[in-house]
C-alpha cells in the first residue's frame, strides 16, 4: 500500500437491522466512492450554514439549518376578548 492512503474502517453487523438497512443500500456500489461523497456533501453543507450564519440559528440541535422566527405581539383588543363575567 501507497504511504499517501490512509485506511479508516467501517464495521457492520448482520443482526443490526440499521445495518443490514444500510448493506442493502450499498449494494454493489463502490464503497469508497460513496463514503468520499457523503464527505464532501457534509463539507459543502457546512460551508453554507457558514456563510448563511445571519438567517441560521447558531448551534441548533438538529443537522438541518433553521430560520430564526420572532414572535410578534398581536395588539390588545378588548372586543376580541368575548364578555367578561
């Protein structure tokens, strides 16, 4: 093997149904090729959530960007409010 490779493993396990999910789904596919794929989309997404960082919520929990929201007060209306008794 070339000193320029670097090998990183992966394991799966045939009685983990994720990953018998995540088998069938590679199929005959080259390994390597989608793994540096998958990479390279996660590189790309980040980078744009950098870029966007003024509409994006910063540290949200989940991997997908969000808008922040603000709330609006709705302004006071005594005849919306029904009889008081």
């Amino acid at each position: 093997m070339s000193k320029n490779k670097w090998v990183r493993s992966i394991s799966f396990n045939h009685t983990n149904p994720d990953d018998v999910r995540r088998l069938d789904f590679i199929g005959k596919k080259s390994f390597s090729r989608l793994i540096k794929k998958l990479i390279d989309e996660e590189i790309k997404r980040k980078s744009s959530i950098t870029i966007n960082s003024q509409s994006i919520v910063p540290n949200s929990s989940i991997g997908t960007p969000q808008q922040k929201q603000q709330v609006v007060p709705q302004p006071y209306n005594p005849m919306l409010r029904g009889k008081l008794t």
